[in-house]
C-alpha cells in the first residue's frame, strides 16, 4: 500500500511539474524538445530537437511552429521562414492557419514587406470563403495568461489592422489610411485609431488626425478586446491615452512649424494624395470584403449574397481603377 501511495504521490508530482512548465508529458521527441526550450532554456538545443520531432513525424504541426519562433527568439528569422516553406505540407490543413500567422511575424521581422501584404490578403480571401478557425465562428486565443474568444469580426479587423501597418511601410498611405478605416468601422480599438491618424498627419491632413486622436484620449475608442479581460492592468489600460496624448503634443509641434500659409502648402504639395504611391489592394479582395455584412444578431459573418454597400467601400469604388493585382 505504501509503494502505491508513494507511486501515486510521483505520478501527482510528474503532473504538477508539467502543469507548471506547461509541457506535455511523455518521452517523445517533441516533449523532449519542449522541456529542453522551457525548463533548461537552451534554445538552440531544443531547435534541433524540433528538427528531430518533424522527421520523426512526432507532432509536426506544433513541432514546426515552435521551432520557427525558437528561431525568431534567435534571430534566425529567415532560416525559419525557409523551415516553414519546406515542411508545412507535412502539416494537416487545421495547423496551416497557425503557420501564416508565424510566417506573418517572420515576415514583418525580416522587413519582408511585399511578402507579408500578399499573406495577409491570402488570410481575408479566407475569411471570405469560411476557411478560417477551420470553420468555427470563434477561436479561442490567451492574453495575459488568461484565455478568451475571438470573433471573425475581431480577426477580420485585426488582420486590416495589419495590412495597414504594412502598407505605411512601402509607404503607401492612402491604402493604408482606406484599410485602417475599414478595420475601425468593423471592431475599432484606439491603436487602430492612432495609427489611422498617423496616415493622415503624413497626408498632411492635420485636423483629421487631430480629431480622432482626441476621441481616443477622452475615451470614445477603447480596445474592446483588451477591455474585457479581466487581467488588463492599469499600464495596459493608460496606454491609449499615453500614445494619444505623446502625438497630439507632435502634432502641436507641426502645426507651430507649418503655422506659415507658405511652408504649409509646402508640406501638403509633397504628401498630397496625388504624389504618395497607388495603392496596391487586390480588386479581388475588396470585391470579397465588400460582400461581408452584419446580419440581424449583429456578428460578423461571410456572406455570398448581395449586401448593402458599407460607406468606406465608397471610397474604395474610388480608387478602384487605381488597384491592381501584383
């Protein structure tokens, strides 16, 4: 009896030690690798491991996935683009969504900005056809240690989100000033929100910028993900107004230094709409978003009907000769 409580104790010991580490139990080699990265920290010990697993068959789509971002940790990020390329079609097509968003990081990290326009066009084309959460209306995502639900509304915007950000890096501001609108009119949130007036301050249009930063700071824009989970600390929750007020003080500094009518037209004349670059966004995928609607319980949803037109794809209809596919 002894011996069986003593063997219980072990095995009760075993499991709270995994817990802890969260890692998975087993001698396989991929818990290998996994205790190797997490408990002994030895990432480049525990890269090889992974490469072990994924040949070995040993659960490859996590193999692959934590290995790119051991990788990327390292500073290895093109060698685990390439490992991603090579080896995702050992993947099953439930892990390929976890990939691209792996890739899309690499991407952004290596400054591979073409590449990661054209993944995250890839990603609302799917949105479009029903392909992502693998056909569920939700997936579930952590945050501060705590877990919650994410909405295909919420990924929809996160993605435009994105696509923005990339498309200021070109830089190519009037598509990025058009997706970020898009993205605030479907689930806004106020890093959305600044961003959308940076756009704007670079095209020169100081009073646009100036006002949705001032929502932001009093309030009116939140990041409704963020908001809900109850582990949000105060720094997390004085951050909007932090970053709004740091670039509304910038923007007083503008407008002091262009306050001449002269050295203002100046700087309008050359990010003006009619010099920065043509915006690149598919006709494809804007005909797809355009086909999203917001149905009578108010979610988020694909639909392949006909849908009332949403305002921001009226100024998208207006730059609709100016897209092009790459």
């Amino acid at each position: 009896m002894a011996q069986l409580r003593n063997g219980s104790g072990e095995n009760k010991h075993k499991d709270e030690f995994h817990v802890i580490h969260k890692i998975p139990t087993g001698d396989s080699p991929y818990v290998r690798a996994k205790h190797v990265q997490l408990v002994e920290k030895d990432p480049e010990a525990a890269i090889v491991l992974f490469w072990k697993a994924i040949n070995a068959g040993d659960k490859v789509d996590s193999a692959l996935k934590d290995m790119a971002v051991v990788m990327k940790q390292q500073d290895r990020a093109e060698e685990a683009i390439e490992a991603i390329k090579s080896f995702r079609d050992r993947c099953s097509k439930q892990g390929q969504e976890s990939l691209d968003n792996v890739l899309i990081d690499l991407y952004k990290k290596c400054g591979m900005i073409d590449e990661q326009i054209e993944l995250l066009k890839q990603k609302l084309r799917m949105i479009y056809q029903g392909e992502v959460f693998n056909g569920k209306p939700t997936k579930t995502a952590r945050s501060h240690g705590k877990k919650f639900q994410v909405s295909i509304k919420q990924e929809t915007s996160r993605i435009l989100g994105n696509l923005g950000w990339a498309y200021m890096q070109q830089p190519n501001y009037i598509a990025a000033e058009v997706v970020y609108k898009k993205a605030q009119m479907i689930d806004p949130d106020w890093n959305k929100a600044c961003n959308l007036s940076l756009c704007l301050i670079k095209l020169g249009r100081l009073d646009e910028a100036r006002s949705i930063l001032q929502d932001v700071l009093d309030g009116r824009i939140i990041n409704a993900t963020a908001s809900s989970l109850s582990s949000s600390s105060l720094s997390e929750d004085t951050k909007p107004k932090n970053r709004a007020e740091e670039m509304l003080h910038q923007l007083d500094q503008l407008n002091q230094y262009y306050k001449s009518e002269e050295q203002f037209s100046l700087f309008s004349s050359t990010t003006s709409p009619s010099a920065a670059p043509k915006p690149s966004f598919e006709e494809t995928v804007v005909e797809t978003l355009d086909k999203l609607m917001v149905n009578n319980n108010y979610e988020w949803v694909p639909s392949f009907r006909s849908s009332r037109r949403l305002p921001i794809f009226e100024e998208i209809s207006q730059l609709r000769d100016q897209l092009a596919c790459n």
